[in-house]
C-alpha cells in the first residue's frame, strides 16, 4: 500500500466507532429549518465550485500571512493533543489531551521557535485533560477532568508552592461532575466550568470561587439549563460569553458577570430559531452545535464557531452586540464564512461504519488577532490545519491563509486517534498578543508556532469598519 494514507486505509477497513471521548460537543443534530432571521441582507456567490453566503461579493484584499516557525511533538508516542493555552507573558504554553490518562505538558517558549518539554504531567485512566488554563494565581494552571467521577477540574502547581516546572503536582480540585471546557477569571479568582447537566433545574455553567486554590468553593451555578459547551469572560464588558448546544438552550448566550459569583442572563442568540445546517449547503449561512463564541477586544463583536462532525460543516459567524444595531440583549449576525476547503463530511451521516472524514472541514477552537487596521482569526480547523481568517470587515469575513500541520505524526497514535484518518487534525489555535505569536495544537503532530505578518489594505478597510 505505498502512498496510500492512513486515511484511506481506514475507509477501506470500515474502521467502528469513534471512543466515547471522541466527538464531545459534536454529535447533537439540528433540528429541522425554523424561521429564518431576515435581519441582515446578504449576497451569494460562488467561490471554488461552492456556494458561499457573505454580505458582500468581493473580498478586502489582505497580505497578512501566516509564517511557520516552530514545531514540536513534545516527546509523545502517542499524540492526541487538545487544547493549547498560552500564558500571557508569552513564556510558557499548557497542552491539554483528548485520550485517557494522557494529562497535560507544560512548554517551554522562550524561543518560540524551539520549544521546549518541560513536563509531562499524566492523569489517571479514564481522565481527559482536554482544556487547560492558566490562573488563579501565578504558578498554577488548571486542566479539566472529562469524566472524572467527583473531580471536574484540577489545580496544577508547577511554581506557586511545593510544585515547580519540572516537578508539578495537584494542588486542589473542583469536585464537581467531568467538565469539557472551562475559564480561569485570575483576577478575581473565580473559574467558570461547563457541567454537561441535563438537569432543567440547574445552571449550565458551574461557578467556583478559588481565592484559596487548595480548598476551592463552588457558589451555584450560572446560565440557562442544558449543555453548556464553552465559557469565556470578556473584561472589557463584564460579560460571558458561552455556547450551548442540546435541547433545553441551544445557541448564544450572554452573562452579566460584574458580580463574579452571580452571574446573570443578559442575552441569547436562539439557534432553534433560525436556519439549520441540516437543511443548507456549505457555505450557506445556518445554525446549529454552537460550540465556542470569543469577544473582538477592540469591537462591539463576537465571533461565534459552529462544530459539527459530519454532513454540512459548521463556520463562523460574526455578532453584532453593539457595533452598530445589535446589543448585548438582541445580539445580531451580520458575517458568515466556512474553511477554505470546506465541503460536505460523508462519513457518519448515512448509518456507515466510517468515521474517518468526521469533522473535517468544520471550524474549531480559535482566536482573535488584533493587527494594526486589521482584525483577523487564528483558528485550529481539523483537517485544514492552521487558518487564518480576516474580520477587519466583520459584514465579510473570509479566510487569507492557512497552513497544513501535517509533520510527521507521533510513532504510535493511539487507537482512539486512529479513527481519525490522518493529519493535518487541528485542535486549537491561541494568539499571544504579548510576544505577537500563535500556537497551534495538532491531534497527531503536536504543537506548532507562528509569526503573523503583512500589512492589511487598510484604505479599503478603513471604510467598512467602524469603531466602537
């Protein structure tokens, strides 16, 4: 079989089932098309044979590139990488594991370049460290724990105390149910962490009070019931922004977290609402598996990405919730876009033993990059790899580059990883606005780092964007 990819191999095979860790956040279908939102006008083209919905014909032309610098698979045989988390001063990256037992490496970035392992820090069988964050405190990150059992999240001491970068150890936990994502507030020592509840009577987003990080204490919960998926604390405006998916909420919900224990519902996006995935074509503008929604620093804008494992790829939508006629209370999408690539996923729509093209060419885990006049996102999408997108016209996002993190995988990927096809397998992207480099986590190749370089046509810009 010489030149014939692990990929294709495993079609042929007919390779069952996907692990019970391997498709969190992605298997919910949409339910059929609902009303359609008819706020915002828009344009269709046609793009590579696609059909493409945008609000407008022609692309801002842009030279912001994406340039490889540094890559490195931190002495794993096995693969799997997560989320990947840089701290904010640039020096260090904490790796979060899809697979059991797998735990979290702490990366060294002084040459980001070069980077390199300083610990790998394993968890117990049966534990998925699939997010990481650094806080509450200096020399602490947190890992979450899907299942756990009693611990939701750990506390990682790799400096604050009796643990130190090569020697970590777990300083407290959060005893609560297996939690997917979650979100450090370090200034007020409080983490937000997603539940997976199917209670209708409580909160979707577990709240936590972590002044002490060996004791913590959880206050209640927050957020409308359901599945909760992701949860991110916007500074500038005391806001949540978190991603439901599921039947009881599905869609964007907004918290008002300017008292950090109690936060409130201030809006929602109601996905039930509008047109599904399950009824467009890629490219067409739809809702559905609403799977993590970032604030643009600079902007009344949020971006919003959609995950869906197999049929029509989900894409990302820009927010209106102040920039011009949308608010806090009635967000209001006004830009869509999909992956450069994006095309129907075939495998595990039609009752198949297939799952090797799942997820493919939906989006995921990604970040904002503020440039100068621009506005771009960073983004590990699956099997495109690294993407670059520009938002600087948020009417008209679109991608401008991208960059296959297709090295060579680790020597022994584990079973669960296999089913996976081949990579490039993008998990995740962050931007270190510090030092002015991303990084990007692979399933299979590990860690990746970049500089992000260009000068955007900002006369072209300038007059489709406004300020806040």
């Amino acid at each position: 079989m010489a030149g014939t990819t692990r990929r294709a191999v495993l079609k042929a095979l007919g390779v069952v089932g996907i692990g019970s860790g391997a498709a969190y956040g992605a298997l919910q279908m949409e339910p059929s098309e609902s009303a359609v939102n008819g706020s915002n006008e828009t344009r269709t083209t046609t793009t590579a044979g696609r059909t493409r919905t945008n609000a407008a014909t022609t692309p801002t032309p842009s030279t912001w590139r994406l340039g490889a610098t540094g890559q490195s698979q931190l002495s794993s045989s096995v693969g799997g990488f997560a989320e990947g988390s840089v701290r904010p001063d640039g020096r260090y990256a904490a790796v979060g594991t899809r697979f059991s037992g797998t735990g979290s490496y702490l990366v060294d970035l002084e040459d980001p370049s070069a980077p390199e392992l300083v610990h790998h820090f394993p968890a117990d069988d049966g534990v998925r460290c699939l997010d990481v964050k650094f806080g509450p405190k200096k020399g602490l990150y947190c890992r979450s724990n899907h299942p756990a059992g009693d611990s939701g999240v750990q506390i990682v001491d790799y400096g604050f105390a009796e643990g130190t970068p090569e020697s970590p150890q777990v300083i407290g936990e959060l005893n609560a149910s297996g939690t997917h994502n979650l979100f450090v507030r370090s200034n007020e020592s409080v983490v937000y962490a997603v539940n997976y509840g199917d209670d209708p009577d409580i909160g979707g987003i577990d709240v936590w009070d972590v002044s002490d990080p060996r004791s913590p204490q959880q206050h209640g919960t927050a957020g409308p019931p359901g599945l909760a998926h992701d949860v991110v604390y916007d500074a500038k405006r005391e806001l949540l922004h978190c991603a439901y998916m599921g039947e009881m909420a599905d869609g964007y919900v907004l918290l008002d977290a300017s008292d950090p224990l109690k936060p409130n519902q201030a809006g929602h996006f109601d996905y039930d609402k509008h047109p599904s995935y399950a009824n467009s074509e890629v490219g067409e503008e739809a809702f559905g598996n609403c799977h993590y929604a970032l604030p643009d620093p600079r902007r009344d804008l949020v971006v919003v990405g959609d995950e869906r494992s197999y049929g029509t790829p989900g894409g990302k939508h820009v927010f209106d919730i102040g920039w011009r006629d949308g608010s806090i209370e009635n967000p209001i999408p006004i830009g869509f876009t999909v992956s450069p690539n994006a095309e129907h996923m075939e495998s595990g729509d039609d009752g198949t033993d297939d799952q090797t093209e799942r997820f493919d060419w939906t989006g995921h885990q990604f970040d904002i990059v503020p440039r100068g006049d621009a506005t771009l996102v960073v983004s590990g999408d699956w099997h495109e790899g690294t993407v670059l997108y520009d938002i600087t016209d948020p009417t008209d996002p679109h991608p401008i580059d991208s960059h296959r993190t297709d090295a060579p995988a680790v020597p022994n990927p584990a079973e669960d990883l296999q089913v996976f096809g081949d990579p490039p397998m993008a998990y995740s992207a962050t931007y270190n606005e510090e030092r002015g480099f991303a990084l990007t986590s692979d399933l299979f190749t590990g860690i990746y780092t970049y500089k992000i370089d260009g000068v955007a046509d900002t006369e072209t810009a300038a007059s489709t964007t406004e300020s806040d």
